[in-house]
C-alpha cells in the first residue's frame, strides 16, 4: 500500500550545493555572534577576582563547646553578683502573739526582708523599717541557716540598723565609693523580695540619678535612684556595681499604680559612716539646736504671710534646749547658720552636721521683717524613741 498517494513528491535533485551553501550561512552568522559578544565576556574575566589557592577550604561551622559557652556567661553582672550574694541573708522580724486555741504565746512573722554581711565576724547592715518593734529578730543565711541576731545600733533618721550573729568567718561584701557613681552606669540588686522563697534573687538596671531627696514621714532622705528592680523584701539588700562593691542599701520603691523602675538606695558612703559610729556607739550622736522647723516655699509664705519665699520657719523651740537659751522664738525665720546660707532642711542638717557637739556659731533670723543675730551652742541630740 501507497502510504504517501495523494502527496506529491519532488525529485531529488542538487543535494551536494545546498549543503556547501548552507555551512557558509552558517559560518557568517556564527563570525557576527562572536563578533558582537567577545567584549562582553572578556570584559566580565577581567572583573573575575583571581583565585587564590593559598586561600584555606572553608569549614562548616562547628556549634559552640561547653568551654565556649562558659566563656559567654563570664560577664560582668555573673561575676559580680557571684562575688556578693553569698553575703545577701534574710531578716525576719517576729512578734509575740497570743494563740487563744493553745492558751499561750508564740511568735509570729510580722515583716521580712533583707541585709548584707559587713565584717566577716557576724555584723549585718540592714534598714531601720525591716528590724523596728520587732521582739525577736531571725537572720537566715544563702545556705538555709537560721541564726537569732541581736540589735547592735539603730538610726531611724537615716533608716540604717546593725545585727550582730554568733557565728564566724562569714562571707562579706565591700563597700564602694557612692561619690564616684556616674548616671547611667551598671546597678545589681540582690535580695529577698517578696519573702524568703525568692531569696537571693538577683535583678540588673542603671543609676538613673544621684542624690534624690524624697521625705519619708517626717523624715527627707538623699537617695541613689535605679530602675533595677527593687520589691518589698529587698529591704536592706545591697546595691552593688559591675565589680561586687556595695554602692547603696536598697531601701525604697515609688509604688503609684502606672510607676515602674524607680527604687532607690542609701548611698554606700553615708552607709559606712553611720554603721561604724552604730557598732561603735549603738546610736547616732549628732549635733542640736533644738528646732522644728518647716521649709518655706510660695505656697508657706502666702499661708502665714511671710516676708520671705525661702527659708526654714521655726514652728516650735524646744523647752531647754540650746535655740530657746539662745533666744530664739516660734515665728522666727531661719536663713543663716555658721556662716551659711540655709533655704532648705537638707541645707541646715549637712551645716550642722559639718560641726561638733560644744561649738559655738552665729544663727541669723528674720523677726517680723528685721534680721537678727544669736550665738547658739550645739548640744547632744537627745536619743529618738521607736516608732
């Protein structure tokens, strides 16, 4: 069977030509390709960077050893708080209580807290507030022991205690400079807050600011701010810096629903002056002139119609004391002492503080618009009863 019928086909005829014909057709096409791409590739050989067969293979990447990784956890915040925190114990203040069930007394938790190991003989720092009225104090240590303390010394003005434990070649933290912090710098807070379950715990910030003045009660105080956080229970704890030295004494917190980071520590410097003059004398001996005064702002003067914006009103001279021997009235403006201006409460206590007890200086005061001039005599600060 025909399977090409219907289809004409042509005869073959001049095969050998058209083969010669088409290799020409092929060759002066293939000349201008080559012609119009060559730069082109030798252009993109001499951006190729050479070779370099010196060059080592490269490796897969070989996760990290247990070496290295103890090398990543050798920071700054690890050291210091493992130098420290062995010092850190907590401070439990009982109270007797009558158990109506049982017929007897017993004692109770009323507050706990915090303090630091000062002197590797037993001495504790802590705050006034963590130890006040208590009838029992009970120091436990980093390793879970419970030791009774005993009070050594205590100053209600400036919120400091020191316990003494019968027990010896315990851990201790050293002090640092508080005058040489620099806002901004590393801040590590260690203590118990919230109780003895979260002992030891450890929390990291800045200084945000130095020398805060906040009243407490009746009381102002001059704080190192940080926004390491600081709970109830840290109390007492240190504040240290980047190389294990205590800086501050953790002792307040600003707790105003929407605040967060604002605590604030007694400074290290004040700290050692008052703990040693504690475990020396068991209390503060400070100056006196026998005072109370008030600070006069706009608001004071327009109250009581005063002559001045600034100042320290005297509201009331104690009976006996060195102002009322001296002459001094209720109404009275103070805005001299010793030669120096004074406009706040902080400014009379640091120009008192800068005398001894049995000196004599000049007191400058506003009476009814005329300034006058009195010789007062410091005497002892009578000792200041327990809240």
């Amino acid at each position: 069977m025909d399977h090409f019928k219907d289809f004409e086909q042509k005869p073959r005829g001049g095969g050998f030509f058209s083969y010669i014909l088409m290799a020409l057709v092929g060759a002066v096409i293939g000349g201008i390709m080559v012609s119009f791409f060559l730069p082109y590739v030798l252009e993109m050989r001499e951006e190729r960077p050479p070779v370099n067969n010196d060059q080592p293979p490269i490796r897969e990447e070989v996760p990290p050893s247990v070496e290295d990784y103890h090398e990543f956890q050798n920071t700054a915040v690890v050291e210091a708080a493992g130098q420290v925190t062995p010092a850190v114990v907590g401070v439990t203040n009982m109270i007797r209580t009558y158990d109506f069930y049982q017929g007897q007394q017993r004692l109770q938790e009323r507050a706990s807290g915090s303090g630091v190991i000062i002197n590797s003989q037993g001495y504790i720092a802590t705050n006034y507030h963590v130890i006040s009225q208590a009838e029992e104090l009970i120091v436990t240590l980093g390793t879970g022991e419970e030791i009774d303390a005993r009070v050594v010394g205590q100053d209600p003005g400036t919120d400091l205690a020191v316990l003494k434990i019968d027990k010896t070649d315990l851990p201790a933290a050293s002090f640092g400079d508080s005058d040489r912090l620099q806002v901004g710098e590393l801040a590590i807070a260690i203590g118990n807050p919230l109780g003895l379950e979260f002992q030891q715990s450890v929390t990291v910030g800045v200084i945000s600011a130095l020398e805060r003045s906040i009243r407490i009660g009746e009381q102002d105080f001059s704080f190192v701010q940080t926004d390491a956080a600081i709970n109830q229970g840290n109390s007492g704890g240190p504040l240290i810096n980047a190389i294990g030295e205590v800086i501050g004494i953790n002792t307040a917190k600003i707790n105003i629903p929407g605040v967060e980071g604002m605590g604030f520590a007694i400074p290290s410097n004040e700290v050692e002056k008052i703990i040693q003059e504690l475990i020396e004398h068991g209390r503060i001996i400070r100056p006196w002139i026998g005072v109370m005064i008030m600070e006069i702002d706009q608001e004071v003067a327009q109250r009581f119609e005063l002559p001045v914006t600034q100042g320290l009103l005297v509201e009331e001279v104690v009976s006996g004391g060195p102002a009322e021997r001296a002459g001094l009235q209720g109404g009275d403006i103070i805005i001299e002492l010793g030669g120096e201006e004074i406009d706040t409460f902080d400014r009379l206590r640091e120009v008192i503080e800068d005398h001894e007890i049995g000196e004599e200086v000049s007191l400058v005061v506003l009476r009814q618009e005329e300034e006058l001039s009195f010789n007062v005599t410091f005497e002892e600060m009578p000792e200041q009863p327990e809240n």
